[in-house]
C-alpha cells in the first residue's frame, strides 16, 4: 500500500532501519515490493533523476505506484536526488509519495530557499521532503565528487537548515560515497552522533553499497533510519543477466531472462532487509 516516507519512518524504532532501493524498471521495482511483502517489512521504491530520464517519469511513476498498491506492506515512492524544484514538483503531480530535493550543490541560503519551496509544495500534495546537506562521495548521476573531510556535514548547518527548511528527513554526508567504493570509506561515526544530537528529523544515509555488516550496524545504532540501497541492486540485475546468457546462449524469451534476473533481485533485497533489521516491522 502506499505510504509517505515520513510516514514510514515514524514506523522506525532503535535498532533498525528502512531500506530504500533505487529501482529503473517493472523487474526490480517488483523484486523489491514482493521480497519485502514476503517478509513483512516497509519499504522505500526510489527513482533517481537519471532514471527518470531513461524511463519517463509517466511510465516510472505508475510502474512503481502499481508496484505499491498490490502489496499489503508499506511502500513509498520517492524522487531521488532531484537537482531542481521543477522535477519535484512534476513527481508530485504524477503521484510521488516522497521526494528528495538535492540542492547541496548550492550555496547554503540558496539551498535553504530552493528546499523550502519544495516543501511548501510537498504540504499541498501530502507528501514528505528529504533535503541534502554537504557533499557525498563519489558519482551521483552525472555529478562527480571529491572525497574530502571538509565535505562532511556540519551539525550547526544542518540545525539551521532543517529548522529553516521544514523536511521530514535529512540526509547528511558522513564519510560515505555513491557506487562501489575503490578503497575503504572513512565513515564518521561521531560526526552521525553529533547530528543525531542536532537534528530532530530521521536521517538517510546515502552511499551503503558496499558498507561491511559492522559499519551497517555501527551507523544504525547512532540513529540512521533510511538507508539507501543503489549499486548492489543494479549489479545483481546485470550480473544475473550476463550469466544466464552466458549459460543459455541461444535463449531468445526475455521473459525467461528476466524472470530469472527478479529471482535473485530478491535474494539482494531479502539479504539487506534481514541486515537492516525491518523484517517483521510492517504493520
């Protein structure tokens, strides 16, 4: 069924987390509601920018909200890492449940205003605002990234802008980084406690794939709520294609193909339910 994310969050206690998986398609956007209804756990369906531009927002938006309502579970649908107020607001109009409006590569008081226009928005469609803070490693979409202590972000700063904002949920960066990591990540641990401290709204961490089950849990404990699953989906998916047509060359039903590919999509999405500890926390 279909949730917002704030409304999915409230759902959250010590201890666990929500996943978040950035989908493309109609095989991982089911992959992911039917692991997490076989398991009983809410879950966030998200769409980042790009994808939009490769599937249409029309066709990604009823895709994903078709996906939610033919499960029991919670499920959101949000905009991930949307770059400008007027992609917001179209996701708002085709039915969003949640949007993630990126203005961290703004100056503050820009962003502070761009995200406030966002949510003022959000109000009239009953939907929830993530709004980002700092600059996360690696590559987003297009955007490229230095990894860099003095991108952290600040906890004053981030008071001040979620109190001047009015978002349901915040995502700071923390030490880690978009994609597959080409070395191990420096997560700050005390900067999460520190802004955990500062910030009265549940924060997303952006940048998992990869992260070892320690870490994972480490980040959880200080107060991580939303945790935003990308890489590790889009690689069971391409690495599942590849191998079955490299067993069964002269298969031509893509039906077949891409049954198989869903199959262990879920396996991915089962796995990182378990390790968030959301399972069985539908309801």
């Amino acid at each position: 069924m279909l949730a917002t994310v704030k409304e999915i969050l409230h759902m959250v206690t010590p201890g666990w987390a929500v996943a978040a998986f950035n989908v493309h398609n109609l095989d991982d956007a089911r992959a992911v509601v039917e692991a997490a209804e076989e398991l009983n756990s809410p879950v966030i369906l998200m769409v980042s920018q790009s994808a939009l531009e490769y599937a249409g927002l029309s066709f990604a938006a009823r895709i994903c909200r078709t996906a939610a309502e033919e499960v029991r579970i919670p499920v959101a649908v949000q905009l991930d890492h949307g770059r400008s107020v007027e992609l917001a607001l179209a996701c708002m109009h085709h039915g969003f449940t949640a949007v993630m409006f990126d203005g961290s590569h703004l100056p503050l008081e820009e962003n502070i205003a761009q995200t406030r226009q966002v949510v003022k928005a959000a109000a009239r469609f009953g939907v929830s605002v993530e709004g980002e803070l700092g600059v996360i490693g690696g590559k987003e979409d297009e955007l490229a990234v230095a990894d860099q202590e003095s991108n952290l972000t600040d906890p004053q700063e981030a008071q001040r802008f979620v109190e001047a904002t009015g978002i349901d949920v915040f995502a700071p960066a923390v030490g880690t980084a978009h994609g597959f990591y080409t070395r191990p990540p420096r997560i700050n641990l005390e900067r999460v406690r520190a802004l955990r401290a500062q910030v009265k709204v549940p924060l997303a961490l952006h940048g998992s794939s990869g992260l070892s089950t320690v870490v994972l849990k480490q980040l959880i404990a200080e107060g991580i709520a939303k945790v935003n699953i990308g890489t590790d989906l889009k690689a069971a998916y391409t690495a599942s294609l590849r191998g079955f047509l490299t067993e069964l060359p002269e298969e031509h039903e893509p039906r077949k193909v891409f049954a198989f590919a869903r199959e262990q999509m879920k396996n991915l999405v089962r796995e990182r339910l378990g390790l968030l500890g959301s399972v069985d926390k539908a309801r």
